[in-house]
C-alpha cells in the first residue's frame, strides 16, 4: 500500500456542494450535468461529495453549463470552515439565476428594490447601494 493516501480537503467537499447547490437551483439532475460536461454521472457525484478534486477546466465547463460564474463555486468559503448548506442555498441560488436573466435594466431595479425593502424588517441591517441602471 502507498504511502500517499488521498484525503478531500475542505475546500474540494465546499466546492462539490456548490456544485451541487448550483446544479438543483437549475432543477439539472447529476446525470444531465455529467452528459452535458462529458462525464459518467458516478464521477460527477464524487466531484459533488469532495471525494475528487474538481481540475480548472472542469470547472470552467460546469460554470459554463450552470451559467454561473467560477467564483460562484466558492461562495461561502472562509478559510477552511465549512456549514452544510441549507434548503434556503438553493432558493437562494434560483432567485439570483432567474434576476440575472431579467434583461430589461428597469425592471431589474424595481424588484431589487422590492426585495430590498422587504427583508429592510431589520434598520440595523446594512443595505447595499441600488445598483445602477444601464443606460
């Protein structure tokens, strides 16, 4: 037996789960995503789970077919400390997908301002600046 013996790291088992996060958000099965990147659905699931490490252009591939952004997969991370994610990550994770397809720069504003003024239960709370319309 070899001395080297393979072991997940956190940040490889966080990325997997905001791989997995992501994936659900776009209702995409573990088996459509592995189809759609050229893997088998079992080694996608070891990517998902943190037993493999997720090379660069893989993940390059599967932010490509999410439509998300590479450092999407890392949200969250903070130095080592990982939490399991909650149902409300996936939620989440749908909200932000579906607002980014909002073409009409208007309409975008109107419902960040909605959504802001709704959680705003709290005054203590920060509040990001309005993003700006374009132009």
């Amino acid at each position: 037996m070899s001395s080297f013996q393979r072991s997940s790291k956190p940040v490889d088992r966080h990325v997997g789960q905001r791989v997995r996060v992501l994936r659900a958000a776009r209702n995409m099965t573990q088996a459509e995503l592995a189809q759609r990147i050229g893997l088998s659905a079992q080694q996608l699931q070891k990517y998902e789970i943190g037993v493999n490490r997720i090379s660069a252009s893989r993940l390059y591939d599967m932010a490509r077919v999410l439509g998300a952004d590479p450092n999407d997969f890392f949200e969250g991370f903070d130095s080592g400390r990982m939490q399991a994610p909650e149902a409300d990550d996936i939620e989440s994770a749908h909200v932000a997908f579906w607002f980014k397809q909002i073409a009409d720069p208007e309409a975008r504003a109107r419902l960040y301002e909605l959504i802001r003024s709704m959680a705003s239960t709290d005054k203590t709370s920060p509040n990001p600046p309005l993003p700006r319309a374009a132009a």
